[in-house]
C-alpha cells in the first residue's frame, strides 16, 4: 500500500453548524466542498479532516491532535466559547479532551517528550 494521505471522518447531524464549529477549532474554514454532505480541511499534506452528514461515509469518531501549546490553545478556545477540559497527564503528552456538538471526541496532546516504545 502507498498511502498518500489520510483523514480522520466525522459524521455530523448538521454540516453548516459543524463547519461553523470547526473552522473556530482550527481558526480557519474548510480546504473542499467534494460533496454537499462533505467539507473537508487539509491539515498538513498528508493529512486532513473530513465533516458529513452521510453515516455512509463517516461514523462516531475521534480525533487526536497534537498541539506546540497546549496552554495556549486552551486560552484560544475558551475566547471562541469551546471548553477544553483538564489537563491528563500521561506517559509520554499531556492531554486535553473536548466533544464536538455532536459528541465526536477530540483530545489535543502537546509533542510526545521522549521517543515512543517500539512495537
């Protein structure tokens, strides 16, 4: 397999106040409009983020985002309105988690500190 990108998909009860929600998550709009129950975000280049309202294309998920700062990130979202919660701290990132309107559950982690162990 030569993967050339990859997204994390969503599914949403309501794509416009969906897309409203995450363009404030991510503090800009969507990259495409494929479909009209798709938009899309290229994160970086080989990886992005889908929002649908078609249950035929994503389902309930997650998503986890590293973050340079995480502190400042958490300031940035309480300004939009969006409660991030308590720090976690684990072994290698602290983490911060948050649910979209509708429940999808992202967690913002800062850069791991150390290498991880190998599989």
């Amino acid at each position: 397999m030569n993967l050339q990108k990859i997204y994390t998909a969503l599914l949403t009860a309501d794509l416009a106040a969906a897309e409203g929600w995450y363009t404030k998550l991510l503090g800009r709009g969507p990259d495409h409009r494929p479909m009209d129950t798709l938009v899309q975000w290229d994160l970086f280049d080989q990886g992005g983020l889908m929002l649908s309202s078609s249950d035929e294309i994503a389902g309930k998920g997650v998503m986890f985002v590293y973050v340079d700062d995480l502190a400042a990130e958490r300031r940035r979202l309480q300004g939009l309105g969006i409660a991030l919660g308590d720090d976690i701290l684990g072994d290698y990132s602290t983490l911060a988690q948050l649910r979209d309107p509708d429940g999808n559950l992202i967690t913002l982690a800062t850069p791991p500190s150390r290498p991880f162990s190998p599989a």
